[in-house]
C-alpha cells in the first residue's frame, strides 16, 4: 500500500504514444492492478467524440472510480494548458478522497515536452510531480522503419511515393514522444519474433538522446512495478528531453484533422473493417476508432483500427443509448475528405439489396 501525506506530492505517469500504440489498453491495465494505490485518470483526445474515456470509465471500479476518471476532448493537451489542462487536474486533486497517482493519456498527436513544462505552473507545482513519461511504440511498425531516420529506408519510400519524406509531421511527433521517455513500452510484441523486436529495439536507441529502458509489452500487460514509482521529476529535467519546437512558444496542429462520421446500423461487420482497410491504402487515414451498431446484435461493437490493422470487439449492450455507428477518423489535414470518407464507408457497410 502506498502511504502519502497530504504535504507529498501526488505522482503523475504521462503515457504517451502514436496513434493506436496501446495507451487505453495499458491504462486498463494498470486500473485493474493500481498496486494498492486510489488511481485517477485524465484523457486527452483528439476529435470531439471521447471513445478511449467511454472505454476507461466501464472499467471504474473502487480503486478508481468514474468521477476520478476526466476526459478533455476536441484538442491537444500540450496546447490548453492554461485554459483545460492546469483546471481539470486541480479538479483531480481537490477530489473529496485525493488520488494516491494520476494517470495522464495524451493523444496519439500530442507532444509530451510542452505538457511537462505546464507542471511548473504555480498552483500546482508543490503539489504535483512528473513520477515517469512513458512512450509506447508499436513494435511491428518501429521494426519496418516506419519512423526511424533511416536514410536508406527513407530512399526506398521515395522511390515507391515521391510525397514521402523522412522529415514528415508524423516522424517528428514519434522523436519528440522518444525524447521525453523515461521508458519506452515496445506494443503488440505478441504479434513480432525476436528479430523483429531486436530491429525496434536498435531503431528506437538511434533516435532516443539518451540511452533508455526499452521493455516488450505482450497483449497490453506489463508488471505495474517497472512503470509506476520510477520517481523521475520529469518536470526538472526539461534539457535532457530536447523537442523538434524547442524555442517556439506552440507546435502546429493543422497537419492533422479528424471527422466524425455517423452511420445506420451495419448489416456486415467485415465490410466494415475492409472499408476501412480501403481508406487507410487510398486516402492515407491514420487511425479509426468509435462504436458500431450491428443489425441484429443487442450489444455495440468497439472498432478500433491504426491504418490497415482492424480490430473489433463486442464491448457491452446498447441499453437506452441510440443504436448509432459513430466513427472518429484521423489523418493528416491534406487527407481528410469527409464525404470521400462517408462514401466509403457507407457504401461498403451498406444492406445489399
């Protein structure tokens, strides 16, 4: 059991990652073995519709409960400080019952250094610290070179697409995510052999500043003990974490858009997921995720899918909430065509008549 004063500061895990890395699946995780600790939970979103905050809060339990579990939807973290981020977790901390350790997802687009600054703000700096950034990354993808800086792989993607470029907004998040790790979590290194995971491993320490604890995390489990107590003081510790936009008051965000799209009920889940196979290949969409009203079936469906790797899910039944397909998608601002979208994903989910 941790034992805390009401004078110690409370311990703050920032979980960070690219798009569909795995945080909510650790974040459950660790809400279902919190280590004797009164957890709470703050999540960052991108878009208006909070499904990673709807999956958490069906967890809520009595070591963190749903009022201890906020959500700051429709924009990035690092850029509300001031007028989101620094109210909501006094919030937390004003809790009847305080919370023992904060837990803090940010986006898939956020950058983590201008959120570590905002715990120098006045009112909550005695009384919070930055116990650990963690940056997960999937394993799969790090291995192919998606985001390393690899000058050979990057003439090869040339070669295949003259618009890529090894300096794209993408790249630059996933460094900025590297460089304020405390410890990186390789994702999905079920699905990966041990070259794969070796690849990753040598991929990220080419671009980490520092030497870091690289660790596989299999179906989204990890021993709490290795993530949670690491007592970083991230917050002084600024130079040793260098960022793509230090000397700039703000990072651009226009590179990225999202759009919410609203269906009837699905008459064929697998359409579905080949619908969005189909953008991810042709409109170049990053990431989908949302619920999904099956024809037929009492219980919504949870899609959540990072560029063509689709995965579904029957969470829980529909009760009194409308029976809607809502889909959140995300991709760089120049790719985002709602109605191209709408068509896609409408006309390949649609009854067949």
């Amino acid at each position: 059991m941790t034992v805390r004063t009401d004078l110690a500061k409370i311990p703050v895990t920032i979980i960070t990652g690219f798009l569909g890395a795995g945080k909510t699946t650790l974040i459950r995780h660790l809400m279902a073995n919190p280590q004797g600790r009164r957890l709470a939970v703050l999540v960052n979103e991108f878009g208006t519709l909070g499904v990673d905050g709807d999956i958490l809060k069906s967890c809520a339990d009595e070591n963190c409960p749903a009022e201890n579990i906020l959500e700051l939807a429709n924009g990035c973290i690092c850029c509300t400080v001031a007028d989101d981020f620094i109210p909501t977790v006094e919030r937390l901390m004003a809790l009847p019952q305080r919370p023992d350790h904060i837990l803090i997802e940010t986006s898939g687009l956020a950058l983590p250094k201008p959120l570590l600054k905002a715990f120098d703000w006045p009112s909550i700096r005695s009384r919070i610290t930055v116990d650990g950034v963690i940056t997960l990354a999937d394993a799969e993808a790090v291995a192919e070179g998606r985001f390393a800086p690899d000058p050979a792989a990057v003439d090869a993607q040339r070669l295949a697409d003259d618009s890529l470029d090894h300096d794209t907004p993408l790249a630059k998040v996933f460094e900025d995510q590297l460089s304020c790790a405390d410890i990186v979590l390789l994702s999905k290194a079920d699905l990966v052999d041990a070259a794969c995971l070796d690849r990753a491993r040598a991929a990220i320490a080419e671009i980490a500043p520092r030497p870091l604890p690289i660790l596989p995390m299999r179906d989204g489990l990890i021993d709490p003990q290795l993530i949670l107590g690491v007592g970083a003081a991230a917050e002084d510790d600024l130079a040793a974490r260098p960022s793509h936009h230090d000397g700039h008051d703000d990072h651009e965000h226009e590179d990225f858009d999202s759009v919410v799209i609203d269906l009837p009920e699905i008459a064929d889940p697998e359409a579905l997921a080949e619908a969005v196979r189909t953008l991810a290949r042709e409109q170049h969409i990053l990431r989908v995720k949302g619920y999904v009203a099956i024809g037929g079936k009492p219980m919504r469906m949870l899609l959540q899918a990072v560029g063509e790797r689709v995965r579904t899910q029957y969470d829980r039944p529909w009760g009194t909430q409308p029976r809607q397909t809502r889909l959140v998608v995300i991709a760089e601002h120049d790719h985002v065509d709602a109605q191209a979208i709408h068509a896609v994903l409408a006309g390949r989910a649609a009854p067949q008549g």
